[in-house]
C-alpha cells in the first residue's frame, strides 16, 4: 500500500450482535459499488494494533463500526478526524479501548491521515448472536450512504454495481 491509498476498515465481531455492524457496511460498499480510483478495503475484525501499519500507509482512512454515542438504536453516525475520541473513558464504540490506542499512536507519530473520518450505526444490543437487531439494519442503508459519499468527497466516483445498491 501506498501513502495516497484510501482505505476503507471494518470493524467488528459478528458474533457479537450489533457489533457486527462495521463489517456488514463493509461487505455492502464491496458488493454494491466499485470506486475509481480503487478504494482498499480491510476487514480490521477486532485486530486493534495491527491496525497501524495500514492506518499509517493510508492517505485516507474510513473506519466503519458499531459507535455507541447515546442515540437511539439505528442512527446512522459520522464523525470527522477532530470529533473521533482518542483518550476518553467513555465507550464510543466496543472497539474504542484499542482503536483510541491505534489512533493516539497515530497521531502522536505524525502519521494519522489528515482525512480519518468513522461512519457507523448505533448499536441497539451487544451480546451473543450472530445477526443484527432490526434496529440496527433500519440504519445500515443511511450509513452505507454516508461512506459513499465521504469517499466521493475524496475523489472516488461511485458506480453501482449489478444495480443493487438502493441507498439514498
């Protein structure tokens, strides 16, 4: 990977309900359209460190996961580099405790890309199952739209693939 390479990372575990949710956003931009210039796409699962080397590579970053930021479930979220917490006590997402490390580690290098932007669904349940609340699949489309269009943003045209994207 390259410093220009924009990188698209989805977080999470699928076995743990809504915390599946950045994985599943990340499997939909996959299936639904295709970016030029290319887009990589990372599934980060729950790796927390070994994170740093691509978010150090990276031009610009898109995280996609479950943010707990006490809306109500399903409430599509984004928040730009600045607004993405990096030491708090309070929970954002259940990846927070390493992500916020990553991202500290990051910056405090000098090699957090200027373009870091997290694009997520608030969760409605955490626990032991490996499908979504209806809650959250009600925000999966809004979200799914709001990546697009952050990576738009950055200068990747959007086409739909096979027509099956919908959002919007």
């Amino acid at each position: 990977m390259h410093r220009a390479a924009t990188i698209v990372i989805g977080l999470g575990n699928p076995l743990m309900g809504d915390d599946g949710i950045g994985l599943e956003l990340l499997a939909r931009l996959q299936r639904d359209w295709s970016f030029v210039p290319d887009v990589i796409f990372l599934d980060g699962g729950t790796w927390g460190m070994n994170l740093l080397p691509a978010i150090e590579d990276a031009g610009q970053v898109l995280f996609l996961d479950a943010v707990n930021a006490g809306r109500d479930p399903g409430t599509p979220l984004r928040l730009e580099r600045s607004a993405i917490p990096r030491w708090l006590s309070i929970k954002l997402s259940p990846h927070q405790i390493d992500l916020k490390e990553v991202l500290a580690l990051a910056e405090l290098r000098g090699t957090l890309p200027e373009q870091t932007v997290v694009v997520g669904v608030q969760p409605g349940s955490i626990d032991l199952r490996t499908s979504l609340s209806p809650e959250a699949v009600s925000g999966l489309d809004q979200a799914a739209e709001l990546a697009r269009s952050t990576l738009e943003r950055w200068g990747h045209r959007a086409r739909r693939e096979r027509g099956v994207a919908v959002y919007a």
